[in-house]
C-alpha cells in the first residue's frame, strides 16, 4: 500500500500551489531518489522526446540529466488544476560541460493517484542558450520569493 503524498486531489487552488512548491522544490536538490518518490511505482513520463516508465526508469534519466546540466536551478509556476490534474509552466537554467549557459522554457501535465503521487507527467520543454550575465535563477527558491511568477523572458 503506497503512502500518502499530501496535499491529495482533487486539488483547490491552495493545495495546487503547494504541490507545484514541493516539486520544484524537489527538483532543486538534484536527488533522482529523492525526486522519485512523488511518483507512482509505474509512473509514466514524457520528457521531450524521451518516454519513460516507474521509478527507476525515471531515477537513471534523472541522474544523467543531472550530470549533464550542471548548476540546474528550477522555478515552476501553477498555471491550472481540476480535480486529480495539475499543469505547470517552468524555466531552469543550467550549464554544459563547455561552460555554455541554457535557460530552458517548459510546460508539464501531470496526474495524480488518490495518494497524491503522480503517475503521469508530460513535459515539453524548448532550450535557448544565454550568456552567464543573463541568469535570473540562482539555486533554489527563496521563501521570500515563493508565489511570484517567472517573466517570460
């Protein structure tokens, strides 16, 4: 019997905010385990062009994600919810082994089990190279800063 990953669905706005505040926190600590846990055993993901099944498929993919986007930092913003669905937008920035920077632009959908655990994730995520200068996300989100949105550019 799985444990429960509170907020559960169906979802108000309140508890929608805090599970996309718990994933993005989550995401910061580059922890594929850690990261894997608010997942279901069968989880079923799209990431771009790469489809993935339960958690240890999704732990593997994130560690190679982590070694190869150095210096990750998310933010992920609620854009709407009903019952046991979320749909996220998001940007992070990361860094290449040649020292390239990248902010990336992404939106998700996710669906959760009656445990609060996702078992369903889409993302579909667009790359832009930036310059060092043009970073605006430096680790993990600040207390002060929870709820406020990322600007487009």
């Amino acid at each position: 019997m799985p444990e429960d990953r509170p907020p559960l669905p169906p979802f108000t706005r309140e508890t929608a905010l805090q599970k996309v505040q718990s994933a993005e926190d989550a995401w910061n600590t580059r922890d594929p385990e850690r990261v894997a846990l608010a997942y279901t055993e069968d989880s079923v993901w799209r990431n771009r062009d790469t489809f993935l099944q339960g958690r240890q498929e999704i732990v593997e993919f994130l560690r190679q994600k982590w070694e190869r986007e150095l210096d990750y930092a998310l933010r992920k913003d609620l854009w709407a919810f009903e019952g046991n669905r979320i749909a996220v937008r998001f940007q992070y920035e990361s860094r290449d082994r040649n020292g390239q920077w990248w902010r990336s632009y992404g939106n998700e959908l996710w669906e959760f089990d009656e445990h609060g655990l996702m078992r369903r994730r889409e993302a579909s995520i667009n790359d832009i190279p930036i310059q060092e200068a043009e970073r605006r996300i430096f680790g993990p989100r600040r207390p002060e800063e929870r709820g406020q949105e990322n600007p487009l550019r």
